[in-house]
C-alpha cells in the first residue's frame, strides 16, 4: 500500500467508527424555586459524559443551571432505542437541556 491509500484507508476507517456512534441519553430530577417546582425530563449527553451518571451530571448541571434549575439526580444513562417510552413522561422536558 502506497501512503495515500494507507491515509484514505484510515480516514474511512474513522469516519464510519463515528457514524457507529449511539446517542447517549439521560433522564433527571431536578428542581427550581420558589415557588417549588419539580420536574423529570430526558438530555442529549455528550459521549464523553456517559460513563457513568456522576458524568452526566457533571455534563447537565450547568445547562440545567443556566435555566434557573438545579439537578437533584441523574435517573439513568440510556441509548435512542429508549427515547420513546420516556417521551410522555417527561414532557416540556422532553430533549429541552
């Protein structure tokens, strides 16, 4: 193999380990006061945060924040095949962080 098809070979390669990325998801309680008010929705998390819930949060927080939020728990990570059935539950909060 000659360099430039070594290089084509490896930009192919990467670019379809990217494609084959899932979505990684979370849902979370939160809360904002006053007056109290609670809320369950579902985030988009990026890739680096979904090791764990702690990472997660570490991720949501901030953009839960910058709403006058604050995240009470990181409920569980999840991929897209999970999305639907939590749709309902969370409502307005439904992918809105």
């Amino acid at each position: 193999m000659n360099m430039r098809t070594t290089l084509a070979a490896i930009s192919l390669g990467l670019a379809l380990a990217g494609a084959a990325k899932a979505d990684c998801y979370a849902d979370y309680k939160a809360k904002r006061e006053p007056p109290l008010q609670l809320a369950y929705g579902v985030a988009q998390i990026p890739d680096g945060a979904c090791g764990s819930t702690a990472d997660a949060a570490s991720a949501l927080a901030p953009r839960l924040a910058a709403a006058g939020w604050t995240l009470l728990k990181v409920v569980s990570l999840f991929g897209p095949d999970g999305l639907e059935e939590r749709k309902a539950s969370a409502g307005d909060q439904f992918l809105r962080y």
